[in-house]
C-alpha cells in the first residue's frame, strides 16, 4: 500500500534531480559543454555513469525475472557478463583512443573524415533508429513497475515515465547524466540489497528458500554453442556473441562512447572503461542472487506466485513490493527504482540529440549558426527524441518474454555490423564509404534474416560476430587496391599501444578468467546447498 511518506520520498528525489540538472544546465555556454561536458569529467564518475547506465530498471526487474522464471533462465545469466572485460581491451587500444584523439562530438564525424558524408550520415541515422528503439523499451520496462506499484494504466505511467525523464535530462545535459548516475548507482545498489533482505526474511531464512530453488536455476555454466541445438544462452554465444556486442556497444554506440569522450584525456578515458570492466560483475552478480532466491520464494509462498502473471513475468519484483515491503521502505525502493530508470534513459535522450544536432543539423541546415542557436537547438531535439521514444514505448510489450531479451534483440542486429565499419575505418586503407555502407546493409539483412526465419536455431548472442563478418567481408571484397606510400603501420602502432598498457590489458584477462570461475563455483556451491 502507497502512502503519503512514500509520495514525499519519491517526490523529494524527483525535485532534488530536477534542481540538481537545472543548477548544472545553467552554466552551459554551447553544445561541447552540453553534449560533453566541457571535457572535464573524471575517471571514476565516467566509469560509475557507465555501470548504472546498464544497471538500469531494466536489469533491475527483468534479469531477477530472467533468472527465477524464464524457461532456461537461471544463473547462466552470468555468462553475459564474461565478455565485458575482454570487449574493454579492445575498446581501450582501438576505439576510444581513436575517437579521442580526434576531439570529435559523435564518432559519426570520424567516419566523414575517413569515408565521406554519406557514411557518417547512414550510420548516423542506424544509431538514432536503434537506440530510439532501444530507449522506448526501457520506458516500457520502467511504466511496468509504476503502474503495478501505484495501480495506474500501463499507458498512464508511460507518459509519466518519459514526461519527468525528459524534463530532467533536456535541462542537464551529459554533465547531470554523469553525476546524478553516480548517486543513482549508490541508491540503487541499497535498493537491491533491500528486496533480497526481505526476499529473504518473508521466505523464512535462505536454509528454508535454497532448498526450494528448482536445479534448473542453479546451473551457471550451459557449453552448449548455440547453433541448431535450441540453447540461445551458452557459454560460447555469450562469450563469443557478446565480445562483439559490448565491443560495439561501449566502443561504437554514441551514447556509451559520448561519456568517454567527456574525459580530458585518453588515459582518463582508459581509467573510466577499465573501472566499468572491473566493476560490472559484482554489481550483476548481486541482482542475480535476488532472482536467485525468488526462485525458491515463489515455491515457498504459493500465493505470491500467484499474483505474478505468467505472461508478463517482469512483474515479480514490482508486485513484491506492492504486497510485501513496508510503508517508508516503499518509497525507498521506488527511489531506487526511479533512479534505474533516469539512469537508463538520460544518456539516450542526450546521445541522440547529439546525433541530430551534430551529425544532421549542424552539418546540413545551420552549419555556420552560434553556440548558443546550437545549444537551444541541443535542448530541443532532446524534446523531440523524447516524445518519440516515449511514444515506441506503447509498441514494447510484444518482443520478447523479458524486456531484457527485447532490447539486446534490438541491438545485436545492429551492433556487429555497426562494429565492422569503425574497425575498417580505423585500421584499413582499402575499405571505402561504399563498400562499408554495402557491408552494413549485407550485415544488418542477414541479422534480419535470422530474425525473422532462423529464430530458434540461431543464438541471438551469434547475430553480433555473424553482422560483424558478413560486414568485414563484404566491405573487404568492394576494396580498392592501395599502394605501398598509402599505407601505414597501424599495426606497428597497435603492437605499441598493447605492450605500453599490457599490466591494464593483462588484468582484465586474468580478471574474465577469475570471473568464469566465480560462477562455475557458484553453480556447484547452489547444487550443493540445495
């Protein structure tokens, strides 16, 4: 039951994130300080941005979901996580020193400078689609917790949902997103640890819900390889899949990349990719022990289980705290909740009017008009994505059994070939913008392909590394022949960024091996207390 204390809570984190954005908005003299931040953010702002950006109600409600009640769900949500410090080496040596040293806003002007401005503005207009997309999804997954918890229409708090988002982010800027993300990281971390206690305490103790949990949901490691045997979550398509997925996602996505791009130097931005690939597990790995033990929750209390509707089974945690949390600590977790959600959704609103204003307006309606236009422009188009995710958001429902599924079914259709074009641009002399765009389009039709006709044989985790070498390929064939003077020693150069930096590189290997392990321990530890 709602009260008035929970209102207050509620409304007093609102109001404080408001008037944090508007004293921050306020100073900004153009679109470098609004799209980043004057370039001054630090390391461990940047890196704790990134952890709650993916740490989002998104992960909140629907991967305990995944884990308790999918069918062939379970602990082996912790293989997704295994390819994460493997993507940030080459994110480190490769992309983000890249695009930093070329002072860009988007990393679509990188590939006007190296293909034309056709390309930037195709892959351009790839990231605004899917990310919108994206973003409607997770305005989608934040209404469902409102409109459960608070009892209104799911089309009611969808308008809330994207309404204060948008509020809150068009005053801001990336400079709001990035700080208000490092508080928002900290209340929503107390937020999980709060459902698992009482997950816990009403389920009678952990010894009576650990041996409740089914052995379906202990098992973490699944070696299965995801091509024709029906397993869409094995090791090998999570590891293998998701390097390029978070390869793309942190390297070549605007609105991970943008926060890289805020930090005064590339060691800075080395430090902030290197916290966020250290510190994602443990944060993971804690709302995967809540869906863990609702596992054994739902068996323990039947007439919980009951309330959880078996076609929308992202409502189990906003249901619990409708029935189960206090007056008080209701609030505290819708807090957390909420700070899930602007988490989620700011960077994107922000992202893609840099997008706009950057790769569209400022290049081809207004390429000589004033910061302040350009600003005034910046805060408009962050309007105008705004009313358009939000309204995507009322097509969400249909695709996928958790929100979570939906949305990295979005992006792996995209995120490879995405991948394959920034690589050519970086490292290749004979790759041109037409072949890069044929690779693009040859890369995203068989993704949609697979989609569309392959669903069930093909791991959605392969469409990430099958994009990215269609795309590579194709583009590779339309080369043009290069002589010797174009040439350059890029690999030389490469060869000395790794050996430079190979104590950072070195740990995050020893890191992705440590935290194979980890959950290899943990699925034999779960098999064994239950």
């Amino acid at each position: 039951m709602i009260t008035i204390l929970d209102y207050l809570i509620i409304g007093g984190y609102f109001l404080g994130l408001v008037l944090f954005s508007y004293m921050i908005g306020r100073r900004y003299a153009g679109r470098a300080d609004y799209f980043l931040g004057g370039r001054r953010m630090p390391a461990w702002a940047i890196g704790a941005s990134m952890m709650a950006t993916q740490a989002g109600v998104i992960s909140m409600i629907s991967a305990p979901a995944f884990v308790a009640l999918r069918p062939g769900g379970g602990l082996q949500w912790l293989q997704y996580e295994f390819a994460v410090p493997l993507a940030m080496i080459l994110v480190m040596a490769v992309l983000a020193r890249t695009f930093h040293r070329a002072n860009v806003i988007t990393v679509y002007e990188y590939l006007e400078r190296r293909f034309g401005a056709g390309t930037r503005l195709a892959f351009s207009a790839i990231f605004q689609i899917s990310r919108g997309l994206a973003t409607g999804v997770s305005i989608y997954a934040a209404a469902i917790l409102l409109s459960t918890i608070l009892g209104t229409s799911l089309a009611v708090a969808i308008l809330l949902v994207g309404g204060i988002s948008l509020l809150y982010t068009t005053m801001g800027g990336i400079a709001a997103d990035v700080w208000s993300d490092v508080v928002q990281l900290f209340v929503l971390w107390i937020g999980i640890f709060i459902v698992l206690g009482y997950v816990i305490h009403y389920g009678g103790g952990w010894e009576n819900l650990l041996p409740l949990i089914p052995d379906e949901r202990v098992h973490a490691l699944n070696w299965a390889h995801g091509l024709g045997d029906g397993a869409t979550f094995g090791f090998w398509p999570m590891v293998l899949g998701g390097f390029f997925l978070y390869s793309s996602y942190y390297g070549c996505d605007q609105s991970q990349i943008q926060r890289v791009l805020s930090t005064p130097s590339i060691e800075t931005a080395r430090r902030a990719l290197f916290i966020n690939g250290i510190g994602r597990f443990p944060l993971v790995l804690s709302y995967i022990l809540v869906g863990f033990f609702f596992a054994g929750f739902l068996k323990a209390v039947p007439e919980f289980a009951a309330l959880v509707p078996p076609e929308h089974p992202d409502y189990m945690i906003p249901v619990f705290i409708k029935h189960y949390v206090p007056t008080g600590i209701t609030g505290v977790l819708l807090a957390a909740m909420f700070a899930a959600v602007m988490s989620s959704i700011d960077s994107a609103f922000n992202s893609l009017a840099a997008a706009t204003v950057q790769d569209i307006y400022a290049r081809y309606v207004r390429p000589e008009a004033s910061d302040r236009h350009y600003l005034n422009i910046s805060r408009l188009m962050t309007v105008v994505w705004g009313l358009l995710c939000t309204g995507f958001a009322f097509l969400a429902g249909g695709l996928a059994p958790t929100v979570i599924e939906g949305i990295n079914k979005i992006g792996s259709v995209f995120y490879g070939p995405i991948l394959a074009a920034f690589l050519l641009a970086i490292l290749s002399r004979r790759a041109t913008g037409a072949g890069v765009i044929a690779g693009l389009l040859a890369g995203v039709g068989m993704n949609l392909v697979l989609w569309l006709r392959f669903e069930a044989e093909v791991s959605w985790l392969w469409w990430n590394a099958i994009g990215c070498i269609v795309t590579l390929g194709v583009a590779v064939l339309q080369g043009r022949r290069v002589s010797p003077a174009e040439e350059e020693p890029i690999g030389r150069e490469l060869w000395r960024e790794l050996r430079r930096n190979a104590p950072t590189y070195g740990t995050l290997t020893a890191y992705f091996v440590l935290i194979v392990l980890i959950s290899w321990a943990l699925g034999h530890l779960g098999r064994w207390l239950t």
